[in-house]
C-alpha cells in the first residue's frame, strides 16, 4: 500500500543519513546536522506556498 511505500522511503532517507553520521568527523557532526534541520524547517514552513 501507499502507507508501507511512504514508511519504507523515510527509512531509507533515515537509514541513509545515519550510516553518514557513523563515518563522518564528530566536529563537523554538529554544524551539518543544524544545516540539514534548518533546511528542513523552512522548506515545511514554506510549503503552504506552494499551494498558492
């Protein structure tokens, strides 16, 4: 169904940003971490815009 193919995506992407926070140097952890977050936060933010 749609729902299992939905969770099964966020896993990925979750899965997949993991495995990268196991290899990369914990001092640039943080700041890569805090760009991601804030890119996500306005895209959510801005997406009733795209709506218009």
């Amino acid at each position: 169904s749609q729902l299992l193919a939905t969770i099964g995506k966020t896993l990925g992407v979750v899965g997949i940003f993991l495995a990268y926070a196991q290899f990369e140097h914990p001092d640039k952890i943080e700041f890569r971490w805090g760009i991601l977050t804030t890119i996500i936060l306005l895209m959510l933010i801005a997406s009733p815009l795209a709506n218009l």
